[in-house]
C-alpha cells in the first residue's frame, strides 16, 4: 500500500465517522422516531454494557471458566452486593477491585 492509499483511506474513514456519528445533527429540526424505536434505544447502552462485561466475567481465553478459583466471580459478587446496598458506582469499583487484587496478589489466584 502506497503513503496517498493510506492517508485516502483515513481520510475516507473520517468522512464515514463524521457523517453517521452526527446523523442527528444535521436535520434542522427533530425526526420523529415510532415509540417502538425509542423504548428500545433506552436498553441499549445496557444491553451493550452486558455484551461486553459478562463474557470478560465467565471466560477465559474463549473457555468458560471450570474452577471457583477465580478472583472475578467474587469481584462481580462483592461489587454487585455494594452497588444493591449503597447505590454508589465509585464504591462498586473499588470493592470488586480490591477484592480482586486481594484474591490475586495474596492468594495467588
């Protein structure tokens, strides 16, 4: 590949990533979306979310995880338990981190 095929390519690329990441920005006024449609984009940054987080929580190198010893099952447990009793995302964070950094640099996990 030639330096003018690379730098068109980029340049293709960011036209293509300008143009649909502000597909709603450019009408002038709104498009209507069905309620169907809008009761739908309400769960998808969850169902993203879970899409991404869930397999690195089960799996291992493409293998579901066969042994209890593994420090993210009780990471994702004890963060889940302090997210349910005290509705904090900062709290969440640093107890399923520190559990996992305890299972892993004390136990050897």
């Amino acid at each position: 590949m030639s330096l003018w095929e690379a730098i068109l390519g980029i340049l293709g690329m960011a036209v293509i990533t300008l143009v649909t990441r502000s597909f709603f920005m450019i009408p002038e006024k709104e498009i209507p979306l069905p309620d169907w449609i809008r009761d739908g984009l309400r769960y998808a940054p969850l169902a993203a979310l879970a899409a991404v987080i869930v397999p690195e929580i089960v799996m291992t190198q493409g293998q579901l995880i066969d042994t209890w010893r593994d420090p993210r099952l009780y990471a994702t447990a004890v963060g889940t338990a302090y997210f349910f009793w005290k509705r904090g995302i900062l709290g969440t964070i640093v107890s399923g981190t520190a559990v996992m950094l305890a299972l892993r640099l004390g136990l050897g996990w």
